[in-house]
C-alpha cells in the first residue's frame, strides 16, 4: 500500500486539526498559518503583510537562535510567534497569533549571516 493511502486511512474520521497533527509527525512537516481562524491577519507592514515579513527576517538570520548558522523548525516557530505577537501589538495596537504546528525539528536553512 502506497504511503499516502496508508496516511489518509490512519487520518480518516479525525478531525481537522488531529489529522494534521497525525500527518506531520509521519512526514515531518509544519504548518505555519498567519493567524488563527478568528483572527485578521494583519497587512501593511514594510511592503508585506506582518506575518511574511516576520517569516522571511525569520528565515534570513534571526531565527537562528542558537547562533550556529541553521534555521530549525522549532527556531523559525518560536522566532515567528514571539516576533508576531509582539509587532502586532505594538505596531497596530491589535493582536495577531500565529496558528503554528511542527511535528520533528529539523533545519530548514542556512542563516544568510551570524549575529
């Protein structure tokens, strides 16, 4: 049996949120959503929305948390709940929170430059 059949039956019956989970810890993968469902996510921030722009200085450098040159999962997650939260809140007097889900930590990238 093919590996996505054996991944969508597993996932069957489940709900939304569950499957996703059950799924990245099979594959290892991770969602990074810009706000959660009853959110707005927040626009008009240095030529992108406040989500991406945090995602991509995320994935430049700052995020390399423990200063050895690579971006982790679990690096980029914290760097980008942490850095939304808090712009959202003091840029546009609202809160955004990120919906992240990760299942293994992993790097994802080399950081353009070390701090």
């Amino acid at each position: 049996m093919p590996l996505t059949v054996a991944l969508l039956q597993q996932t069957r019956g489940l709900t939304d949120a569950t499957a996703v989970k059950v799924l990245q810890r099979a594959i290892g993968s991770a969602v990074f959503a810009s706000s959660s469902d009853t959110q707005q996510a927040l626009e008009g921030y240095r030529g992108h929305g406040l989500f991406t722009y945090v995602l991509l200085e995320g994935l430049k450098d700052k995020a390399d948390l423990k200063k050895d040159g690579f971006i982790t999962v679990l690096g980029l997650a914290d760097y980008v709940e942490e850095e939304v939260l808090s712009l959202s809140e003091s840029v546009f007097k609202r809160q955004q929170t990120p919906t992240i889900q990760t299942g293994a930590n992993f790097p994802i990238g080399k950081a353009q430059s070390t701090r």
